[in-house]
C-alpha cells in the first residue's frame, strides 16, 4: 500500500457539497477503496480561501514544502475535483509540473476519472479551464451584484471624509467632527476661497484626510465634486466608484444623511465649472512657451519646482496647497540674476562651485536603477531565507538559492562602486561650456529649445530662497 495525502479547499462560496467534512469523507472512502494509506497528519485544509492564487493558500503551500521532504512522504494528492487544487491554469500547470519532475508525485481528483493516456492531459485540461472561467465568471457575478447594490443606494466602499461606515446596515453614518471640515469647505469655496488656500488652511490647522495624510488641491476638488456629501451614490458601469467625472456613470440616492444641501452643491458645482472654462490648460506644443529654466528652479523649502507661468514663478508645491512658502519671483528677474550669474564663472574661483562631473549625471538614472535592483535581490534574500525556515525549500535549495541571489547581489555593488571612481573635473571645458551657454542665452535668433536642452546639460538644479533672496546653482562639469 503507498501513502496518499489530501488536499481539501472550502472557499467561502461554496456549497454543502464541497463543505470540509463531505470532501473529506470522500476522499477517506477513495482512499481506501484504492488501497491508499491517509495519515491524519497529511489532511490539509484551506478553509475560506479562494482558489484563484496558490500563495495566498497557506495549507496549500505548506503541502508543497511537505512533498519536497525527502524521502518523499507519500506519492498521490488525492483532491475531491480538480478546481479544488486551483482554479488558475498557470498554477495548476507550475505545481503539478514541479510534483511530478522532482517528487514523482500526482494529483488525484476522486471524482473525475481520468486514465494516464494521451487523451487525458486534454480532458485535464479541459476541467481547470472550465474551473478557470468559473472563477472569472463568478467575479463577473459579483461585480454585477454590486453594481446592482449602488442602484439601490447602498454604499460598499470605505466610508469618505465626513462619514463612518456602517456595516451592519451596509450604509454610512455622519462623522460629526468630520462633517465640520466638509462643510468649511464647501462653504470657504462658495465664498471665493481658492481651493488650494482652503488646502493651505486646513494643513495649517493639522487637519488631515480620512487616512490620516495631508490635503492637497486634488483632495478638496474631489470632495467638491462628490455627490456622497447631498446623499447620493455615484456608481460606473465597470462597478467602481466614479472618481473621473467626464465619464458616464449611475447617481442614485442612498439610504444614507446628506452633509450638504442641494442647493449648495449646485451652486459650487457651478462655480468650479466657471472656473474650469475660465483657466483652461494651454492647448500649444510645450516647446512654445516653456521657459528655458523650466524645471531647474527649486524651492528652497520644499524642493519642488517653481512653475514659469506669466510674469513670475511660482513653487508647485505652494500651488498645491502642500508648501508654506509662496516662492515667488518675477521671471525677468530670474533671468538677470541668472545671467549674472553664468557671466562671472570665467573671473571665479572654481573651487567655491557646487560642481559635479558629467560622469555623475549620466549614471544618476542607472544608479538609481540598479539600486531599486539591489533592494528586490535583497527582499528576494530574505524571503529565500523565510521559505527555508518556514520548510518549504530544503536546506540545499536554500544554499543555492542564497548564492546565486548573492552573487547578483556583488555584481551590481561592483558596478556602483565604479561609478565611483574617474570623476575628475576638467575645469577649462567646463568653463568653456558656461561661456556657450551664455552667448547661447543672449542670441535672440536661438530656438528656446535649444537653450532648453543646454541649461539642463550644464547645470544641475537651481534654488531659489525667497527670505534671503538669493540663487543657489548646482553645476555639471
């Protein structure tokens, strides 16, 4: 007689038939009926789980490490169907592959009979894939249900600013404190407040958005915008809340309070479109009006870039409501200053210049490639290690898994470490370069593209500081 072992997965959409005790049962009488021993301590159960991946299974894959054991425990997995074992193809292709090359073991379904011939890898994989449609069908379903429920008002979603969720009645209810923040903004934008002072107000008073972050413009707008705050559920035909408001979408009412009245809202949508037809984006090509310091101005405060529009600049940050600051200065200020600036490199001392070499910017986009690479190969390390602890890898899995990571791991710290080294600067070519670019500012016939690309392949970044009123530059050689 060999050794079985039995898989047994109840999601909770399942039926009586497929309850725990009844796939269970089965299987014992399956077992024995086929002369297979069923060790209590080879029963492994899935209860809740869905099917569709096999690394949110816990039993699942604890099973797995189970048969990589060697000797191997047992040499059949007995599954009450198919879909049991999973509903995605690429899965149940990758674990019974990898049962059968390297433990010699196969999967069972004690109710759908399938010989070991040629037809039976397509009637096998007939079932998963009608297993497989199940699974998307049934989320189908379910996305139909709950659009059906936001036709009749309920809310399924985490509750917004100014609501709690009631889960026993599935709908919301007033959060008090909450709802005074709504309503000032709503009542601060109806009384002309822009809305990124409405986010400068709110930051400076520590208030935050209902997962605890900071305001921004986009956060008040969409608050604005809302149809929740007068009682009503906006729902789209995919089944996702409506967040993108030129696009089609169900507005019921729902068996919820309103926070704002009718007439208000009305009104503040009013203003808002007033103020979309009012300030509309630019519709010409970028290279027309874009200055060629566009980009490479930085708040000293916040770091973010001060934008070129009109006469002055402005920090973005400040326009978002995220930055104290209001940087601000006039452009043709900016320009003098900046002017002035390039103009007295060929009589300075070069050594009091924030000055790095071209070299350093042009790997600065690998480095920062190649450092998101070391921090995967590093989780992939850790998680290595987990899977040995946890049993699921043998030791020996573990220690060629570890040296392989590890050497991947040394190639990409060498490679760092040779960005490193050649940074020299030529000081005559870079004063050369400076020297370009200024003659390349003053020529009235020069494209503003031109100028564009030439600043940003000489200087690195430039900070405005509007207390002390002065220009920090940052170079490249």
């Amino acid at each position: 007689m060999s050794t079985a072992c039995a898989y047994i997965r109840v999601s909770t959409d399942d039926q009586v038939e497929y309850s725990l005790d009844a796939q269970l049962n089965a299987i014992k009488k399956y077992a024995k009926e086929n002369n297979l021993i069923l060790p209590s301590e080879y029963v492994f159960v899935d209860d809740g789980y869905s099917g569709r991946k096999a690394e949110k299974r816990p039993a699942f894959m604890k099973m797995i490490a189970t048969a990589k054991n060697k000797p191997t425990p047992f040499n059949t997995i007995l599954v009450h169907k198919f879909d049991r074992f999973a509903r995605n193809r690429e899965d149940s292709v990758v674990y019974k592959s990898l049962l059968k090359k390297e433990c010699n073991i196969k999967v069972v379904s004690i109710t759908e009979s399938i010989e070991d011939d040629k037809f039976s890898i397509i009637l096998e994989s007939m079932l998963e894939a009608m297993a497989e449609y199940y699974s998307l069908n049934l989320a189908e379903e379910v996305k139909k249900g709950m659009a059906e429920k936001a036709k009749r008002g309920e809310y399924q979603a985490y509750a917004p600013l100014g609501y709690d969720n009631d889960k026993t009645n599935k709908t919301l209810i007033i959060n008090e404190e909450e709802a005074k923040i709504v309503k000032y903004i709503f009542n601060e934008f109806l009384n002309s407040t822009p809305m990124q002072q409405i986010t400068k107000n709110l930051n400076d008073l520590g208030y935050k958005t209902k997962r605890g972050n900071k305001f921004e413009r986009r956060t008040i707008e969409y608050i604005l915008r809302n149809t929740v705050y007068i009682g009503y559920t906006t729902w789209c035909e995919d089944g996702q809340r409506k967040r993108d408001y030129t696009k089609p979408a169900h507005i019921v009412k729902g068996n919820y309070p309103s926070i704002i009245d009718q007439d208000t809202f009305e009104k503040v949508q009013e203003k808002i479109n007033i103020y979309k037809e009012r300030y509309k984006p630019k519709q010409r090509p970028i290279t027309e009006f874009k200055h060629y310091l566009s980009g490479i101005v930085k708040c000293s405060y916040c770091g973010s870039s001060l934008s070129m529009g009109g006469k002055y600049t402005q920090c973005i940050g400040y326009s978002h409501g995220k930055c104290k600051v209001s940087n601000a200065i006039p452009i043709k200020t900016l320009e003098r200053l900046f002017l002035e600036e390039i103009s007295s490199i060929s009589s300075r001392d070069l050594s009091t210049l924030n000055l790095k070499s071209r070299n350093e910017k042009n790997q600065n986009e690998e480095t920062k490639l190649l450092n998101l690479e070391l921090n995967k190969l590093n989780s992939k390390l850790e998680r290595a290690k987990i899977a040995y602890l946890d049993g699921i890898d043998t030791l020996e899995d573990y220690k060629q898994n570890k040296t392989l990571i590890e050497n991947q791991i040394e190639n990409i710290r060498n490679k760092l470490n040779s960005f490193n080294e050649n940074k020299e600067i030529n000081l005559d070519k870079f004063k050369n370069n400076i020297e370009k670019l200024r003659k390349l500012i003053i020529d009235e016939k020069a494209s503003n593209l031109d100028k564009i690309e030439y600043v940003k392949n000489c200087i690195e970044k430039i900070i405005f500081n509007k207390v002390s009123k002065t220009l920090e530059f940052y170079y490249y050689s």
